[in-house]
C-alpha cells in the first residue's frame, strides 16, 4: 500500500511509523487511521519487524487529536460508528499486538493523539510533551478508548480530572502520574525508545507476546486474568524459546530466541 499520511521505514527489525501530516499537527484524519490499521496489521504478519515505533512528523506535536473538521457535522450514529471502527480497526489492534509498540510522544498528545499513546505498549516523552483529553471544550469526550485506558493508567480520580477540566499537563506530571514510562530530552527521545524496544526485542518474543496478552488481561471486562496467565505460563513451556533460555542460562550465554 502506498502512504500519504504516514511515512514507513525499517531499520534493525524496527519500523518506525511516523504520522506525517505536520501542517494539521499530525491530527488523526479518516484516511491516516486507515493507513495506521493496514501498516499495523502489516507489521504484524511481518517475519522481519521486531517491534514498532510510533511518532510524529516535525518537532511540535505526537498528534493533536482526531480531525475535527472531519466529524464538525456528524450525527449519533456517524459519532458511533467513528468511535467504533477506530477502537476495533487500530487501537485495540494496538494494545492488543504481541509485538512491541513503543510511542514516542514528541510535542502535543491531545485527544485522539493521547488515545493513540495510550494504546501503546510504553510511552517515552520528551521534555516538552503537552498530554490531554481536551474533547469536552468541544462539546463531546473521548471516543477512542481515552476514558478507560487512562482510568487504568492513572486511576479514576486523575482521569477524571484531566477529561473533566480539560485541561494538559506536561511530560514531568504526566510521568509523576504513571501516564509515561519516561521523560528525556527532545534529542534523547527515539534513541532512548530505541534502547527500550531493542531490549524487549532481545527477550523470547513468543514470551513477550503472552506477557502482553496476559497483562491486558487485566484490563479487559469479564475476563479471568489470573486464568489468562495461567495459559500463557503454561504455553511457554511447549516452546523452543523456553528450551533455549533455560540452555542459555545453564551454558552462561546469550539465549538465541527465534524470531517470529
Ligand atoms: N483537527 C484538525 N486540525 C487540527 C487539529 C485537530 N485536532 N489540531 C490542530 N489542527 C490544525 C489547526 O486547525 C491548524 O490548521 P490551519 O493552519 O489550517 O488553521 C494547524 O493544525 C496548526 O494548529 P494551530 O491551532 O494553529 O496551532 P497552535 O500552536 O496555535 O495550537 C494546539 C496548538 C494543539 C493547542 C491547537 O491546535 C489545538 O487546540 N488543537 C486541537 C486539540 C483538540 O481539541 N484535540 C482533540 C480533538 S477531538
């Protein structure tokens, strides 16, 4: 597929997917969540992509929300159905990938464009970060997950706070609160996501893939997490990557994990 709102690149099993609609502040239009479910599902069925990174074009934003001029005269149900499409078609796909997703979240994380962050796996911030859910200064509030996955992240009380006044908070808060794992400089932002992503990429992917399953289970309705890890425990032991960590252990050596 050809991209006209992200640009792709790979590099050591990494792709870096960057939103790249700088002039709008990387806003999450129709066609951009189109692109980001058919690069992410890519991805995933792709042998040679270890993890993901997700960024913003240029130095002032992640991304600053859903488009607001796309949905400025929807009704109920075209609200519903933007809501629904993008939660099932790119951010559950997202929090739910058992590869690795990292968002490096390099300027304005509002709205849709926090929701994207959150999705994620780890969120590393730079130093000037601005995150917020500011859809009720619209009349509306989030519709991409943004009221639970920051409840889960952050509790209720915070998560209240933020949707209710609307108001941002910066990298340093958002960290203080447990919104993102951490917080450097502007120049150290990818390369520290990098160090992340390659660490994770160098542990058994199979195991890093039911650890996420079995995490998310912890957040996910009517499910028994403690049964989920359970089964995720017990399918690690079938593998050859267990095989070969526990080898690895006893030879005092780096364990060779396949790579899926
Ligand atoms: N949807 C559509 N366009 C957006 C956008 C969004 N969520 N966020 C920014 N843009 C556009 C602006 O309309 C502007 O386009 P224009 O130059 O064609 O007028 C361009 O991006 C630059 O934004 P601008 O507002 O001029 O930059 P700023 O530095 O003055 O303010 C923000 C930056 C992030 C504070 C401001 O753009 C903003 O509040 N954006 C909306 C945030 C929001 O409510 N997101 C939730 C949506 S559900």
């Amino acid at each position: 597929m050809k991209y006209e709102n992200l640009v792709l690149e790979s590099k050591n099993r990494i792709l870096y997917l960057t939103i790249n609609r700088e002039s709008k502040l990387n806003a999450l239009n129709k066609a951009t969540l189109e692109e980001l479910h058919s690069a992410i599902t890519d991805a995933l069925n792709d042998k040679s992509v270890g993890g993901v990174i997700i960024t913003g074009a240029g130095s002032k934003a992640f991304v600053a929300g859903a488009d607001i001029s796309e949905f400025a005269n929807f009704n109920a149900d075209e609200g519903r159905n933007l809501a629904f499409e993008g939660q099932n078609k790119v951010f559950n796909v997202i929090q739910n990938s058992k590869k690795p997703i990292v968002a490096v979240v390099n300027g304005f994380a509002l709205g849709g464009g926090l929701e994207l962050a959150m999705a994620c796996h780890i969120r590393i911030a730079s130093e000037n970060a601005k995150l917020g859910l500011p859809e009720v200064t619209l009349g509306l509030i989030p519709g991409y997950g943004g009221t639970q996955r920051l409840t889960q992240l952050v509790g209720k009380g915070k998560a209240l706070e933020m949707i209710i006044s609307a108001d941002m908070i910066n990298a340093k808060e958002a960290h203080r609160i447990g919104l993102v794992n951490h917080v450097v400089e502007p120049d150290l932002v990818l390369s520290t996501a990098e160090e992340l992503l390659q660490k994770i990429m160098s542990r058994s992917p199979f195991a890093v893939g039911c650890a996420i399953r079995a995490v998310n289970a912890a957040v996910t309705d009517g499910v028994n997490g403690f049964e989920v890890e359970i089964q995720e425990f017990s399918k690690c032991f079938e593998t050859a990557d267990f095989k070969e960590g526990v080898s690895a252990f006893t030879q005092k050596r780096k364990p060779q994990f396949i790579q899926e």
